[in-house]
C-alpha cells in the first residue's frame, strides 16, 4: 500500500466525486460535510471542478495544508474533523481502499493540476 496517495476529485452534476480505476471507483461522491470542505479547501484553485489534485497520507508530508482529525465510525465510513475549517466530514467506506484502518489522522494538500 503507498503511503502517500493521489486522487483528481471533479464536479460531476453539482457533486465533488473521484475516480480511481486502480482500487474499482467511478464517479464515488464526497458527502456529508467533506463536500463543503473541498469547497473551501479548492477555494483558490481556479478551475477546481473541472478536477484538481488531491495528495493525501496518513503521515505528515512536505507541502500539506489540511489535517482531517478522526472523530467517530458511522454506516461504515468515518467522521472527520478540519481544524482548519473548523468543520466535520465522512469519508464513506471507500476510505479503505486507500488504508487497512481509519488513520487517526489524514494529511492533505490541494493544487491545481498542470
């Protein structure tokens, strides 16, 4: 399993969603709270919905801006808390396609793709 990963979330009608063929997603929503977040974190990506890059880890890395703080299980996904943002999301059970268990924390950076 890599420890940092990549993914390119887009607006797909009106939705935050991501593909990753690798690990069998199409079009998986972003819900719940998180969908806010990536519209606050992606704020000063120009052209965000048509996709930008989403690196995230369950260990610090150079150049992340964002910390998802584990809170609490819930329908089989995991409530996290932004420190930044001072806001809760869920990340749904696809979460375990990236980690063998919800990481207590998630570090994250958002750029514009090239």
């Amino acid at each position: 399993m890599n420890s940092i990963m990549v993914i390119v979330p887009y607006k797909y009608e009106g939705m935050w969603v991501f593909d990753d063929p690798a690990v069998g997603l199409q079009r998986e929503p972003f819900i719940a709270g998180m969908d806010t977040l990536i519209h606050q974190a992606t704020a000063g990506i120009a052209g965000a919905a048509g996709g930008f890059r989403a690196i995230f880890s369950a260990s610090p890395f150079p150049g992340a801006r964002f910390t998802l703080e584990w809170r609490r299980g819930e329908s089989g996904g995991n409530w996290y808390y932004s420190p930044e943002f001072r806001q809760e999301g869920w990340l749904c059970p696809a979460l375990f396609k990236y980690f063998e268990t919800a990481p207590s924390r998630i570090y994250v950076r958002v750029e514009a793709r090239e």
